[in-house]
C-alpha cells in the first residue's frame, strides 16, 4: 500500500532524518529525546514501500517538540545577547575604571615625586650648609692650630735661656754651689715650660684630630650631598615623564623592590644622623679653638710671670745651694734604686711571658686536635674556650703591664737624667749668675709671640 507523497524523494528524505542530525547552533541546545524505532524488514513484493512509510512515521520530531526547541533556542539567544551585553558593559566600565585608577596613581605618584623633590632639596640644602661651615670652622682651627705651632716653637727661646743659665751656673766653685731661690725658680721654669710644651704638642695633636675629623665628616657630607643631588636630578626627570613621552618604555624588573633599599624613616634618619655628626664636630672644634685662646694666654702669662719672678731670685744671694744639692741627690738615689727595681720587675716580667709559652703552645694544640672532632662532636663545648683564653688573656696582662713597666722605666731614665743635670749646675757662681744669666735672659720672648702672634 502506497502513502500519499511517498515516492523516491519521500524516502530519500525519510532516509536522511534516521542517519543526519540536525546542524549545532552558535548557542548550545537542549538535547532531546531521540527515538529509535526497530522495524522488521519485509522480504515481500511490498517490502520498499513499508520500510518507507515505518521511516517517516518514527524518525521525525514531533510537532511540540519542534516548537519547544525552537522556544529553546530563542530563549537560549536572548539569553546569550544579554549576557554579552552585560559583559560589554562590565568590561567597559572596568575598562573607564582602569583607566581612572592609572591617571590617578600617576597623579598620585607625580605629587608624591614633588614632595619627594621638597624633601631632598631641604636635606641637600642642609647638608651644603654643614658642607659650607665646617670647611670654614676647619679654616679657623687650622689657623688656631698655627697659633700652637707658633707658641710651640717660641717655647724653645725661654727653655733654651733656662737650661743654659742652668749649665751656665754649673760653673760655680764648690763653695757656692748651694741652692738657692733662682735655682728652684730656674727649675721651675724649666718645668714649667715642658709642661707647656706637652700641653701645647697634646693640644696640636688634638687639634690635627679635629681637623681630621672635620674633614671626614666633611666628606661624609659632601658624598650625602652629592648622592641627594644626582637623585634630585633623577627625580626631576622622573616627574616629567608622561604618557605622552617618547624616552619611556617597560622595565619589568624595576617593580622589584632592592633589598638594601632604604625606608623614608632610615633614609631620612642617615641624613639627619650626619648632619648631626657634623654639627657635634662643628661645636668640638668650636670649643677647641675656645681652649686654645685660653691655653696660649695662660701659657704667656705663666712664662712671662715665671721669668719675673726668675729675675727676681737672681738677685738675691745663694745660701740654701747646698741643702737642695743634698735633696737632689737624695731624690736621685731613690731614682736609681726605682730604676733597678723596675729594671728587675721588667725582667720578671719577660720570663713570666716566656713561661707561658708552654702552656699555650698545649692549649692551642688541643684546641686544633679538637678541630678534627667528626660531624655534631665538634662542639662549642667549655673545654674549647676556658684554657687558651685565660692564657691569653693573661699573657696579653703581662705584655700590658711590661709596656706599663718599660715606660715607667723611660720615664724614670728621664727624671734621673734632669735630676743629674740639676745636681750638676749647683757649680755655678754669683758672677755667673750676674754677669751671663741675667744678660743672657734679656732675650726672653715678648707676651705676643709666646701667645703664637708672632
């Protein structure tokens, strides 16, 4: 039995809905239920015609399936439309936001440059400042220092005068070697003047210290200075830069933020802490100068009171010559007696640090036998420490007090020399003192140059 229109291009068709799938849309689909149906092939003279008309009556949708996926793929549309339009929106707003943010944190950061800008110019102008009056306050004290020099060197006329009327009198007969009132006031003098002269050498060396330190704080301050004005530059150019500049380009590694890089509170701290060196430095070689003004007019002062009063004494007779002679050899025994002592203590001393080389070589030895202890046995433990420190520390004692001992020896070598040469002027006579000292101290520097004037 034939179905109406169901010829050749009816099957073809039939054919084509049970082996094709209908095309995928731009916006998926729901799937639908397909149905397959089974048909029994027919081996009779209508066998075509039945397989045909099974075909077109199962393979196809039916008619509300075809309308709710149409419904579905409208609905599927206009949901897709307003999710891209809402996504056109977002993306644009975020887009306006961007680029709000962007000139914002580039005004931000351009502000923020200035202020930086304000803030090292403070500093470099501080720092120039402090540049500025320490190379002059260097100037003065390098002018005062010449003032010492000057002192110093005058000092050599008033000890030169002393000691030659000291050897001048040696040349006393016996019976007037006695001591008196110009022979203490001649040592006195002499005393006095190497008194100032170790003043004033501990002042020039002070003073060439503060130079010192002048001018390393003085560097120290001239390379903050320069560092701020190379950044300064830098910054500058840094905050003429704009978007539409043609000299910029990326640089991913620069958002990388340096280790040793400094914060604004250390940054400011370091040039705050020189500037504040340099002013500590500033007022040390203020009040520097201040002390030498008064060191060089008490020095003439004393000079010149103490030559006043040496003149006075020579006038007056040489009666007590002898009682200061045997005072002098006195002192001069116990001087000699100290030197032997000391010169023994000295010697002890030596093998004392001698016989600890025994022991230290033992110590060291272990503690290098130590050293090969495997893995966690090389301990820091108190064995490791206890004996070669204490060896140490007292052989370094020793050595101490032996540079303590032979100084003191110096020092005594010193004293034994000055008080042999005391000893032996006492030989001077009244006509020496009248006739050679007295003129000879006519020479005596004026209160000018003894205050490093002249």
């Amino acid at each position: 039995m034939a179905c109406p229109g169901g010829g050749p291009g009816a099957m073809a068709q039939a054919g084509g809905l049970l082996t094709k799938e209908p095309a995928p849309q731009a916006v998926p689909v729901s799937d639908l239920p397909m149905k397959v149906c089974e048909v029994a092939l027919k081996t009779g003279p209508d066998s075509s015609s039945g397989l045909a008309t099974a075909a077109f009556r199962t393979a196809k949708y039916l008619p509300p399936e075809w309308h709710q996926r149409n419904s579905d793929l409208y609905h599927k549309a206009f949901a897709g439309c307003g999710q891209a339009e809402r996504g056109r929106a977002e993306a644009k707003e975020l887009a306006e936001h961007a680029a709000a943010a962007a000139q914002r944190a580039q005004q931000d950061s351009t502000a923020t440059l200035g202020q930086r800008l304000q803030d090292i110019h403070f500093w470099k102008a501080e720092l120039q400042k402090e540049t500025e009056d320490l190379d002059a306050e260097t100037g003065l004290l390098a002018a005062q220092k010449q003032r010492l020099e000057r002192a110093l060197d005058a000092t050599e006329v008033p000890y030169a005068i002393a000691t030659d009327n000291l050897q001048c009198r040696e040349r006393r007969q016996p019976p007037d070697l006695v001591s008196d009132e110009v022979e203490r006031e001649l040592l006195k003098e002499v005393e006095l003047i190497r008194n100032i002269q170790e003043l004033l050498k501990r002042t020039l060396i002070q003073a060439g210290n503060q130079m010192r330190l002048n001018r390393d704080q003085k560097e120290v301050c001239e390379m903050d200075w320069s560092d701020k004005v190379e950044t300064y530059n830098i910054d500058v150019n840094c905050g003429r830069y704009s978007n539409q500049s043609t000299n910029v380009q990326f640089h991913p590694g620069s958002v990388k933020f340096e280790e040793s890089a400094s914060t604004p509170e250390t940054w400011a701290k370091f040039s705050h802490d020189n500037i504040y060196r340099a002013e500590r430095e500033k007022l040390a070689s203020i009040n520097l100068r201040a002390l030498i003004d008064n060191i060089l007019h008490d020095v003439s002062e004393d000079l010149r009171m103490q030559c006043a009063a040496v003149n006075e004494a020579f006038a007056k007779r040489c009666e007590e010559l002898c009682d200061t002679k045997h005072k002098l050899v006195h002192h001069l025994k116990k001087i000699l007696k100290e030197v032997g002592d000391q010169e023994a203590n000295i010697a002890a001393l030596k093998q004392a640090i001698k016989d600890k080389e025994a022991p230290l070589k033992v110590a060291q030895t272990r503690l290098y036998d130590r050293s090969f202890r495997p893995n966690v046995e090389l301990c820091r433990d108190e064995a490791q420490f206890s004996e070669a420190e204490e060896l140490t520390e007292s052989t370094e004692s020793l050595k101490k007090k032996l540079l303590e001992s032979e100084q003191c020896l110096r020092n005594l070598e010193d004293t034994r020399m000055n008080l042999e040469k005391e000893i032996a002027v006492k030989t001077s006579s009244i006509f020496i003192d009248r006739q050679k000292c007295m003129a000879h101290r006519t020479r005596y520097p004026v209160v000018l140059k003894l205050a490093g004037y002249q």
